[in-house]
C-alpha cells in the first residue's frame, strides 16, 4: 500500500505534507494533488541501511518528482551520495530517465545533507532555503517532509513545524540569535 501523504498547512506558497513510515520498504511513490514536482526533506537514521534501501528511497523520491532533496539523520551523507549519483546516471542517459521532466533536465535537482544538525535546523532550511528554478516554480507547489521510524519526539517536532511554519521559523531565528 501507497502511503498517503498527509498535508497540514501551506508557507512560502508551497502546501506542506508529512508522509510518516515505521521502514523504508513502505514507500513505493508520493502523490500529491496538484503539483507535479515538489520539495523534500528526508529525516532518517539510515546509519544500518544497506546499498540498496538506500537507493530504493533514493530513485523512489526522484521518481515521484523531488527537485530539492534535503537528508537529516546518522547516515544521511550516504543516503545523499546515492540521490547524486543517480541524478548523474540520469544526466550521462537521458532516454534512461523515469519521469517526464520536461523541458528542464536533472541537472536542476538539488541536494543537501543534514547529519551534524539538530533537527530544527534542518526543518528551518527545508522550509526557508529550498529554490527551483523560476521556469518550474508553477509546477512545483509543495514541500514534503518524509520520516521513516522517526521517534515519537521528532515526529512531534516536525508535525508542529509543518502546522505553524511562520511560528517556527520565527522561534528558529529568534533561538539562532541568541
């Protein structure tokens, strides 16, 4: 089964959804209503995860249409490496390409890692430091926030975030200037 992403609130014109797992091997492809690419933030420990987990998270969110991809966790960096070199396949053999990108190539699609930070600060840039190109903009309409067996804390943090995300990010510089 599918997971449904559930959307709680909308910031910076982009809608804002959580997609929550127990285990990677749940998620086989996110959809989402109206808008055909759209923004990412994995929050995973991924630190045990073999080679090919990895990838199959990693093809599945780039599949689904993911432009921005930002990783938290222990072991986020390898999760990040795989995004990198399956976007480069992609670019070395452009009639391999899974998705329909249009008139832009994967060349666009930005990643970033997050495995020194506290999970705030990942959310904050998630929401405040993640751009596309000006040509995809319309196409591109929300933000998605995967976790895989998130704790019940960062679970929390993240649905609070992603409910009032100008409270958060407003708490976030007022803590960042202290």
């Amino acid at each position: 089964m599918n997971p449904t992403p559930k959307q709680f609130g909308n910031y910076s014109n982009r809608d804002l959804y959580l997609v929550s797992l127990s285990d990677s091997n749940a998620l086989q492809r996110i959809e989402l209503p109206g808008s055909r690419y759209f923004f990412l933030l994995i929050v995973w420990h991924s630190a045990g995860a073999d080679v090919d987990e990895l990838f199959h998270i990693a093809e599945t969110a780039l599949k689904s249409g993911c432009v921005y991809v930002c990783t938290f966790g222990k072991g986020c960096e390898s999760l990040h490496d795989i995004l990198d070199e399956t976007v480069v396949a992609w670019e070395t053999i452009p009639e391999d390409r899974p998705i329909d990108t249009g008139n832009w190539d994967e060349n666009h699609i930005m990643t970033t890692w997050h495995d020194d930070e506290l999970l705030e600060d990942a959310i904050w840039f998630f929401l405040n430091n993640t751009f596309v190109d000006e040509g995809l903009t319309k196409d591109c309409r929300a933000g998605v926030v995967l976790a895989i067996g998130a704790s019940p804390e960062e679970e929390m943090k993240i649905r609070s975030a992603l409910t009032q995300p100008e409270e958060f990010s407003a708490e976030w510089v007022e803590s960042t200037e202290n």
